[in-house]
C-alpha cells in the first residue's frame, strides 16, 4: 500500500491530503474518504487504507485545512467539555454549505486528475460532521459521485433553508445512510424526516439505525466504538461501492 502526503490547491487555499493506492500500476474507481470532527490521525489513516486495498485509490483530505493542520486536537476530546466544544465550533464555522460545496468540487476533480485514477464514476463516504459533506459531493457532482455514505451523519436533516436534505433533487448517486440510536445530532425525528425526504427523491438508497450504536460507532479509537458494528458498516460500504463503481 502507497500512503502519500499530498496538498491539493483549492479555491479557498491549500487543503493538505493524503492519497491511498495500492502498490502497482492498475488504474482504479476513486473514492473520497471524509473524516470526522477529529480530522486526519492515525484511526481514519487506517480506514482510508482499508478501503484502498478493496481497489480503489482513496484520497483523505484534512476538510478542515481553514482552520488548521492534523492534529487537530492536543487535548482528548470530550463531547460537552468547554474546550472541545469551541474546538469543533472553530473548525466547523469556516465550512458554511457553500464552502463544502467549493470544496468538494475541488477534491473530486483534483482526485479525477490523479494518473491511475480510472474515468469512470467515483464514490464518497462521510462520518459525523461530513456526512453532510458527502451529500454535498454527490449533489456538486452528479457526474461523477454515483455513490455516497454517510455514517452518523449530523444533521443531515433540519428545519433551515441550508438543511443538507435539501441537495436531494440535485443527486443522482444511490445514497446509504447509518444512523446511531440516541444520536443529539440525528435525533429520531430528524432520522423519520430523511427518510421521507428520501421516499420523495425517488433514487435508490439505503438508511437504516445500527441498534445499540452511540455517534461515532465506526470509528477505531472513539469512545462509542463498536467493532462487530463498525465491521458491519464497512461490509455495507464495500457492498455499496462494488456494485456501483466496479
């Protein structure tokens, strides 16, 4: 496997990234891998490099390169802790829906122009907080992103004109959703509410509740880890991807 620190030159600056592929010269579907609040580090390196060696050449970008280089955090994170919660406000205010958008065009084309990167449709799949990112991917790009994930995804639907669900009619990607039960950020009725949302779009998706999974169920070193789920959830990724980009 070929792990390669990269920096990807973006309308709103310079976003570092790194970029996954197997070690030979086959070219391969590209896929996004979105991280969650807690940025790039070692937990989602090997995500991102699990994945790759499925056969696809997976680009990670530091999605909050506004705000500042991994590591992100040089504290532990505590949901509800003072510090923590300022933290995440720094590094989600700069990434307005706008401001996702901008950027998720320009990860997917600068991913598009990698040399073993095959031309054909790409996929993205987003955690917590880029859950939402990997709608926006889908809907900025519905000419390449025929697949999107998103896995305890916040807030993927509100009340506010800038509600994510709203990009629906613009995807034309089969989308897969998995909530967590008690989630502050999805709560059940927002979780109801996508869901009919999703029934009126009409496109092939997906969305289900892991049962006794807390946010951030899928992600190796967050305290609500679940590894028999978390397994469960990257079987479904990988069933999603294979039957769309391969």
């Amino acid at each position: 496997m070929i792990e390669e620190e990269i920096e990807i030159p973006m309308h709103d600056g310079t976003a570092d990234a790194v970029l996954y592929r197997l070690e030979d010269e086959v070219r391969r579907p590209g896929v996004l891998h979105l991280t969650d609040i807690g940025g790039i580090r070692p937990a989602n390196r090997g995500m991102a490099q699990r994945l790759a060696a499925e056969g696809y050449i997976v680009l990670m970008p530091n999605v909050f390169y506004r705000t500042g280089r991994p590591p992100l955090f040089d504290f532990p994170r505590r949901m509800g802790e003072k510090r923590t919660m300022q933290r995440f406000a720094e590094l989600m205010g700069p990434l307005t829906p706008e401001a996702m958008e901008r950027d998720a065009a320009d990860y997917v084309d600068f991913l598009a122009s990698q040399r073993l990167v095959s031309e054909g449709p790409m996929g993205v799949v987003g955690y917590c907080f880029t859950g939402a990112m990997a709608m926006r991917t889908a809907a900025v790009r519905p000419d390449r992103i025929v697949a999107a994930a998103s896995f305890h995804g916040g807030a993927l639907y509100t009340e506010t004109p800038a509600s994510p669900h709203r990009v629906l009619p613009r995807i034309k990607a089969r989308l897969y959703f998995g909530h967590a039960v008690n989630d502050r950020s999805m709560p059940a009725e927002a979780i109801e509410k996508l869901d009919r949302a999703l029934e009126e779009w009409a496109g092939r998706y997906e969305s289900e509740v892991y049962n006794g999974c807390q946010h951030g169920w899928t992600v190796p070193d967050g305290q609500a880890f679940n590894q028999p789920q978390a397994e469960r959830a990257f079987q479904k990724l990988k069933g999603l991807l294979a039957s769309t980009l391969k």
